[in-house]
C-alpha cells in the first residue's frame, strides 16, 4: 500500500489539483519524495514561503480551482501569511499543506515546535486540522479540499505530522462533491427591483465574480434600461475590461474620493460586495463611506451566484433587451518626451498592451493612470492587490502565468513592494514564464508620504521622512533580476521604456524592465493633497468628480 504522501498527493490529483508551489523542510520530505508518483502533479519550487503562497493565490483567480502550497512548519506557515491574507480577503481558494513534527516528538517541545493550527487560523478560519494518522490522512484531505472550493473559494489548511505522511496504509480518496452556488432568491430579486422601480439614484457595487463578464454585462444592461449607475470595489480579486466590455469605475482608494463617488447615492445595491468603508481611520474623518440617507441593499452575497441573481434581476426589470453601453476600442499614443514618469509608464502599457493580457496591478501611487490608459485596449484581466498586504504582484504573476501559459502577463510592481518578494524572479527564470515585470523604481514609500499627510501627523523630522525613503543607496532591481537570471534593462526615457516593453512582448519569456520614474506625489501637490481632499465636500459637486478625475480617474 502507499505511504500517506503518496496517497494524499493521489487523492489531490483526483481532487483536481494539478500544481503545488513548494518551499520545504525536512518533515516535508516524504511528501517531496511522492511528487515523483504523480506526473500530473507540477511542482514549482519558490525560494519564500510569500511567493508560494503567492503564487497559488494568482493561480487559482485564472483558474477558479486551488493549488496547493507545500510549506514548513508554523514557521514557514507564518511567513507565508500576508499572501494568504490577500487571498482570504480575495475569497481565492488555497489548499496549504503544512508539514509537522512527527506526533511522538511534539512533546519534546524541539527548536521548530510551534502551535501550527493557531498560526493558520488567521487566514484559514473555517477549515485548519491536524491529520493523527496515516488511514484518515486522505478523507482529511478531502474535507480540505471541499472547504477550499466551496462557495465562495477560501483558505483551507491541512497540517501533516511526519510520521502520517511516512506511515504505511494511505488510501487514495476521489474528489468531494462540490454544490455549485444557487442565485439569489425570488424575495431579494423582487425586493431591489421595487427600490430600483421606485426612483431615485440606484448604483450597483460589484466585487468578486460579479466582475467577470456574465456579470458585467447583466448589470450593464440593468443600467442602461434603469439608470443604474455601476461601480466596482477598489482592489478586485479579478476583473475582465477592455474594449467591448463594460467600463466600470471603480471605487476610489482615497475615502474622501469614494464620498464624491457616493454623494448622490439614494440606493447602495451589494453584488459579491461589502459596503465600502475607508482603507484606514482617520482623526475627525468617518470610517463608513456610504452617506446616511443611503439605502444598502444587498442582491447576492459571496456565497451566492452573482451572474445568475443579475440576470433574474435584468429580467424582473425587463432589462434582458437593453444595449449596454461598452468600451469601445481605443489606446493612447506612445508616450513623448525626455522625462520619464508614472503615469507614461501607464501609457505606454496602454499603448502596446497585447489581446488577452493579464495585467497584474500592485504599482501603488505609480498606478493610478492605468485605468484610464488600459479602459479602451484590448481585453484583458486585472488582479489587484486585495487585502493590501504588499509584495503580492510578483508572486501572483507566477500563479497566473503557470495558470494561463498562452497568456501574456504584465506585472506592475513599486519598488518597494517588489522587494518583500524579490525571490519570485528566481521562479520566474527557473519556470521560463512569460511574464514581463515593470518595476516603478521612485526610491520612496511614495504612498506612505501621502498617507503621512493625510493622518495629520505633526512635526515630520528627517527621523520620519527616512523611514519612508529608499535613496541612500538607491535599489538596482536590473542588477537584482540579472543575477535571479531575468532579461532585464533599466530605462530612464519613455522612448527607452516603450522600445523595452515593445521588445518584452514580441519576444516570450521572462523578462523585468526597471522604470527610473519619481514620485507620482511630492513637493507642494503632497502638501496640497490633504487639503484638496479636505475641500472636497465644500465644493460644488461637478467640481469635486472633475477633481477626482484628474487625481484618480
């Protein structure tokens, strides 16, 4: 008979895992050993447990199914965890394997000894267990699957002793059945449609799969027959746009934008979507954006099928027939001028952007033009940074490109998220992937200088400004992704820029270009930003959007 890796790693294949994204240790070993039964079964090594983690996050919103993470110990486990946060606040499923102390040491309390299921339920909080032995190993791995697919996807965490996976007497398991998510009642669809039919401002916010195209297009058609108004949540697991989709604006990351965005708003309708409330507290400032005349209404929760409750609601208010308003094709011009910037660098991925892209979006502050370069180019996917816990681009790029390999991925990265998982070049290089990597590189924390004045912090020394500054000396990410083994070249000018992106995509493979941009945000427009934000309710309505349209379109 099998030992209890081989027929876990059995029962993850019937289950339709087909790749683990590995970081091991020695109780991992027999699991490592086993990969070798298992041909369907990829293994992807990653030099950090938030690469891994990662990884499988940016797999499984290409895919909708899980990978695996193999990581060692509670150790291991934690360094993975801000990855995991991201794809718990994504509802991404993961199945993390974490390997143990065989059960007859634990006692002895050894160097690695932590408390491995109080770690995980951090991110994993409705499935974390422990398998006790080699026979039940297979249905556990099952009961951990199911939790990870079930509607909507999550963190599930399986912890596996050593001597369960040493142990003779495995027993492959078949796949769980997994009950597809049912559309919001009758009730609740007859329920929005009467606020809707009442009149008033009514907007939609869409989050989660109520922004893949089913979805976008139902809730276009309501808007064009009813005068919906359709946003979508700030940082998205995953989002289809581009020509011939519906543009869909999404809610500002500055709370004071998003009450522009909300101020008009008599009806708040939720589709796989929370109330929007501000990333951060603020002292004298309100945490719950929606405004108090504001109705919330909720048509379908993350548990439920969005595409299918916006398509009974199109149909209660006879939308079904309604043209909706979609992007139509369009790209900016290649980007001039001597001076690099941010916001050329979004240009330029607008320019050249290739059909069917995956853009993967954690260039922070250096970002916030690429929704209104990208919003007219072909179709393509965007993936964001979900939980904001920084250092998830790189690593999600290497997820979505073993996910889609026909696909070509674009990954947006400032410079001082890219260095939390710097590693994932090396997995990019050894895996050859396609994946093209733009690293804004301003020497700054540059989002942290505004948020530094928008808290109202008070006598900023040079003790605080060089905690948010990455000069002295400035990072070399080329040099970096030249010894990790990825093409790369740094580039000063947007003619330079747009030739390396140009020659990136005609040619394959793995591949970093370092933009040497300044902070999008400095000088007198940082030290005006927080009273602009502060007018912004005082002033008259249109000029408040036309405002917030030329900081964050």
């Amino acid at each position: 008979m099998p030992n209890g890796a081989q027929a876990l790693i059995r029962t993850l294949v019937n289950s339709g895992i087909r790749v683990c994204f590995t970081n091991p240790g020695t109780s991992e070993m027999h699991f490592v050993a086993a990969l070798d039964s298992a041909p369907e079964m990829r293994a992807v090594l990653c030099l950090f447990e938030g690469v891994a983690t990662g990884a499988a996050d940016g797999y499984a919103r290409m895919t909708g199914t899980p990978a695996a993470t193999l990581l060692h110990l509670g150790c291991g486990l934690g360094n993975g965890l801000a990855n995991l946060h991201n794809a718990r606040k994504g509802k991404v499923p993961v199945l993390n394997i974490v390997g143990d102390h065989a059960t007859y040491h634990v006692p002895y309390d050894a160097q690695l000894q932590s408390d491995i299921e109080t770690v995980a339920r951090n991110v994993s909080p409705e499935f974390v267990w422990t398998s006790q032995v080699t026979s039940e190993l297979c249905r556990d791995a099952v009961a951990a699957v199911k939790a990870a697919c079930s509607w909507p996807g999550q963190v599930a965490t399986l912890i596996l002793p050593a001597d369960v996976s040493w142990g003779e007497g495995g027993v492959a398991e078949p796949a769980p059945v997994i009950e597809p998510p049912a559309a919001a009642d009758d009730a609740t669809v007859q329920a929005v449609a009467e606020a809707i039919r009442a009149g008033g401002r009514s907007a939609f916010l869409l989050g989660g799969t109520a922004l893949h195209e089913e979805s976008l297009l139902a809730a276009a058609r309501i808007a064009a027959a009813c005068g919906v108004k359709v946003y979508a949540e700030t940082f998205p697991t995953r989002m289809q746009r581009g020509a011939g989709l519906p543009a869909v604006e999404r809610i500002a990351y500055l709370a004071e934008m998003a009450q522009i965005q909300l101020k008009e708003i008599d009806t708040l309708i939720l589709v796989d979507a929370k109330a929007p409330v501000s990333f951060f507290a603020y002292p004298g400032k309100k945490s719950y954006l929606p405004h108090d005349g504001c109705k919330v209404l909720t048509l379908s929760t993350p548990a439920q099928c969005a595409a299918g409750s916006l398509v009974k609601l199109a149909a209660a208010l006879e939308a079904n027939s309604a043209t909706p308003a979609l992007s139509p094709a369009s790209r900016p011009g290649r980007p001039r001028g001597k001076k690099l910037t941010a916001e050329k660098v979004c240009k330029a991925v607008g320019h050249l952007l290739p059909e069917n892209a995956i853009i993967i979006d954690e260039a922070i502050s250096s970002g916030l033009m690429l929704s209104k370069f990208t919003a007219g180019a072909p179709r393509h996917d965007l993936i964001t940074l979900t939980g904001g816990a920084i250092g998830q681009g790189l690593p999600n790029a290497i997820g979505t490109a073993i996910a889609c390999p026909d696909r070509p991925v674009i990954a947006l990265i400032g410079d001082g998220s890219s260095m939390y998982t710097i590693q994932s070049l090396w997995t990019i290089a050894r895996e050859r992937l396609n994946v093209t990597a733009i690293i804004f590189n301003n020497a700054s924390y540059s989002v942290l200088n505004v948020e530094l004045e928008r808290v109202g912090a008070e006598e900023i020394g040079p003790k605080a400004r060089a905690q948010l500054d990455l000069h002295g000396p400035v990072l070399k990410f080329a040099q970096i992704a030249d010894g990790m083994g990825v093409r790369s070249t740094r580039v000063t000018t947007p003619d330079e820029l747009t030739s390396a992106l140009q020659g990136a995509l005609a040619r394959p493979g793995p591949h970093l270009i370092e933009a040497m941009v300044p902070p999008a945000l400095t000088g007198l427009k940082l030290k005006l930003l927080p009273h602009l934000l502060g007018s912004l309710d005082r002033v008259p309505l249109p000029v408040a959007r036309m405002l917030k349209r030329k900081i964050a379109p």
